[in-house]
C-alpha cells in the first residue's frame, strides 16, 4: 500500500496552485490623507472585537448578543460545519472501502423451469443458501483525482471559514452603524427638542407684545406655525430612530415589539483608526481570503478534469463464507475469495473530458478575476473611508463655526425686533436657520462615526487570513475501521 501512495504522488497530474499576482501592485500608502495621527502598532485594531475600538459599553454589549443570538451568523456557522463534514467524505476515498452483505434464503427451484437442451424430466427442488460475503474496494490514485478531491474540498472549507468571519464582519459592522445614527438621531432630537423650547417661549413673547397691542396677529401666526413645524420634525426624527432600534433588535435576535435602546449621548468625534500600509489589506479582509481560496478550489477541479484522461484503476477482492446448510456454513470447505483489479481507460468519450477539462480552467481563470477585483474593490473601499472621514471633519469643523454665527444673528434679530428696528419676520428666520444649522453639525458628527465604522470594516476589522488555515482535513489512521 504505501509502494502505491508513493507511486501515486510521483504520477499525480494536474496544476500545483499558486496565488495568482493581484491586478497591480500594492501601493505604498494610501492616497488620502487621514484627519488624525497614525496610531502606534500598540494601537492596532483588536482582533475579533474591532468594536472596542470606540470604548462604548453599550456598543460592546450589543455585539456580544449578536455573536449569540443572530440567525443569520448561527446559520453562517453551520454552513462551516456542514463544510468541515463534506471535507471528511473527500478523506474517505483514499481508504479501501469494506462491505459486508449476509444473506440466509430458502428457495424452491421450478419442475418446468427452462434448461437449455436438457430433455430429461426435471424436479422441483428445495434448498437452503447460507452466504457472509465481504467485498473490498480501493481506488490506487496514480493520477491524482483523490488527492485533488480532497485538496478541493479543503480549498472550500477555508473558503466557508472566511465566508463566515465576512458575515461576522458585516453583521457586526451593520449593527454598530445602526447604533451610532440611532446616538445621532437621539443627539437631533434633543437639538429639535431645544428649539422646540426656544420657539415656545418666542411665541409667549409675541402673544404679550401683540395682547400689549406692538406686535401683530401676523406676527403671532408666523411663530406658531414655525413652533408647530419644528414639532412635527420631533415626530419625524422619533421615527426614524424608531426604525433603526428595530433593525438593532432584529441583528442581535430580540423581538422588535419589545425591545428598547435608551437614549444614550453621541461620542464628540471617532477615534484614530489605525491604517497599515495597503497590502495588509490583502491579509485581513475575510472576502478576499474567501475569493483567493475559490481560487484554490478552481485550481483543484482542474487537476480532476486532467485526472479523467487516465486509467481509473481499482484494486477489489472479496470472500466469504457460502453453504447451503447452517451447520457447515463456517466449515473450510465453504470458504470463498477472489482478488482482482480494474483499470478504467477512457477512449472515445465524445468529447466529454475535453470539455469538462475546458470548463474547470474557464472556472479558474474567472475565480482569478473575481479575486483581483475583490482586491480593487477593498482598496477603494478604504480609500472612500478614509476620503469620507477627512471631507466629513473639514465640513464639521466649518460647520461648527455656522453654528455660532446662526446663533449669534438669532441673538442679533431678537434685540433688533425687541427694539423695534425690525419685524419678527427676520427672528423667525434667524431661528429657521440655526435649527438647520444644528440639525446638520449633528448629523455630520453622527455620519463621522458611521465612516469610522465602515473604515474598519473595510480594513477587515482586525482580521487576519492566518486564522482560517488550521481549518483543514486530513486523512487519519482511525478512519479506516470508520463507517
């Protein structure tokens, strides 16, 4: 046997994989600059709980009821562990394969039952067949189809690893992004909230001066229908922050109908992310580890579709244990054996193996494709992140500044009015405008921690493709005494 497994490795025939070259080269650094300091190696990205990163307890809660409790991540997992057991069946053809097949019968043979050339009379006759077959099959892999059966399905369980730590990363990066505009919007409604307060006391204001016969019934329309305005947008906001409290109870498998998120303040500004040079990336995203090990696969079918070129051969043997009474059946005499060998040799198979040859390497050449553009793919989603955080700290840091200049023209307009020097037209518009104003710094704030969230994404979340390599079968020893 082990004369044959060494023949077979010498006449093994098929591709040797090796990782295809990405589309170009890595750069050197990434295009857009970040708005903060690089942080230290100390610093990086915590590996399997990236979330820590923004030191958020609440977030860190969340997360760890979505490991737990998310269907679509238990179900992930079980794709795993259907890929692990299929991984086995692939080990299994490269021990001999034993049956067993016993059988007791009583039969009765017919008086006129056909018997080619025979003309005496016939009788019937009753008899008794006592058999214990065994039979005994193994596959010598000369060229390779076992060995590459199992390199596939290896290929394919890594594959379904990374697969799974994707799912891990986008459903843990959905569900942080949904907290953080949930802060946000909780942050908008105190600041429509606070304009709501404002605008009472406005209205207050001008009902007296108008009941003091200085202001005008316009005036006091004008203020209660920009109060009744700005309530209707507390209404809108407790909406949509309605919505992304029931999408965070779906991703950590909690009923929506009773689930709640306390109202929670808004982090000030994202924390550094910590970058790493661009071909890191290659490492660190499960989606590419997931494309690159297609690849594997692909390159595996192929050696199988070459393998069907050559001789199938097969080792058999079987023996046993036949007698027509019960009392011999284990007698020497009733032994039975044979041994033999099959050699399969395609000839003319109409084209079939040809084909099937073609399609496998037509299926490699496009899973090389689909890892080079996972690679583009990864590095413009970076390159977007970080481009997002650097726009979306400039417009708030300018934004911040429209803030106070809304706040200081509202202050402006109310003395003007209060002194008769102007109408309350323009209080209601400096008010109009320092809502919107608010509204907006707030929403920048709350889409900066979103970018920060989907930067780490897009960095594989910590990462590393060295965590799916001990995912892998080999043929062991105790297999072969295994059904």
């Amino acid at each position: 046997m082990m004369a044959l497994v060494g023949l077979a490795a010498g006449c093994t025939v098929g591709p040797r994989y090796s990782r295809p070259a990405a589309p170009v080269p890595a750069p050197d650094a990434w295009k857009t600059q970040p708005p903060w300091e690089q942080a230290a190696p100390k610093d990086a990205i915590p590996k399997g709980t990236w979330w820590q990163i923004f030191h958020d307890p609440a977030l860190d809660a969340y997360e760890q009821q979505l490991l737990q409790a998310n269907q679509s991540l238990v179900a992930a997992r079980d794709r795993l562990s259907q890929a692990r057991s299929l991984a086995r069946v692939a080990t299994a053809e490269m021990f001999p394969q034993v049956s067993a097949d016993p059988s007791a019968i009583r039969e009765r043979g017919s008086a006129n039952r056909p018997l080619n050339g025979f003309t005496q009379p016939v009788l019937p006759y009753t008899q008794n067949v006592f058999t214990i077959p065994f039979s005994l099959s193994y596959e010598a892999d000369l060229f390779g189809r076992v060995r590459h059966n199992v390199e596939a399905a290896n290929a394919s369980l890594q594959s379904t690893a990374a697969d799974l730590q994707n799912v891990q990363l986008v459903l843990t990066a959905e569900l942080a992004a949904d907290y953080f505009t949930l802060r946000e919007l909780d942050a908008e409604y105190q600041v429509v909230q606070d304009s709501v307060g404002y605008e009472r006391k406005g209205l207050d204001l001008v009902n007296n001066r108008h009941e003091g016969g200085v202001a005008s019934g316009l005036e006091v329309a004008q203020q209660a229908a920009l109060l009744d305005s700005t309530v209707s947008q507390l209404s809108l906001v407790q909406q949509s922050r309605a919505q992304f409290e029931h999408a965070i109870a779906v991703l950590i498998g909690q009923p929506a109908s009773s689930f709640s998120v306390p109202v929670g303040p808004l982090r000030e500004a994202p924390p550094p992310v910590p970058l790493g040079v661009p071909s890191g990336v290659l490492e660190r995203r499960p989606d590419i580890s997931t494309a690159e090990r297609m690849m594997a696969y692909q390159n595996a079918q192929v050696g199988i579709a070459r393998a069907a070129f050559y001789p199938h051969i097969t080792l058999s043997g079987s023996g046993g244990l036949d007698s027509k009474d019960l009392a011999s059946l284990f007698n020497a005499s009733s032994l039975i054996w044979s041994l033999g060998a099959d050699a399969f040799q395609p000839i003319f198979q109409g084209g079939r193996n040809r084909a099937n040859l073609a399609a496998a390497r037509a299926a490699y050449d496009q899973s090389v494709a689909n890892y080079r553009q996972s690679v583009l793919t990864a590095f413009q989603q970076v390159e977007d992140g970080i481009s997002n955080l650097s726009t979306l700290s400039q417009a708030l840091a300018t934004q911040s500044a429209a803030v106070e200049d809304a706040r200081r023209a509202l202050t402006i307009a109310n003395n003007r009015y209060v002194g008769g020097v102007t109408t309350y037209l323009d209080v209601i518009t400096a008010q109009t405008v320092l809502l919107t104003n608010q509204r907006l710094a707030t929403q920048l704030l709350g889409q900066q921690m979103v970018s920060a969230v989907y930067l780490v994404k897009a960095l594989g979340g910590g990462w590393d493709a060295s965590d799916i390599n001990h995912e892998q079968v080999h043929p062991q020893p105790g297999q072969i005494v295994q059904q």
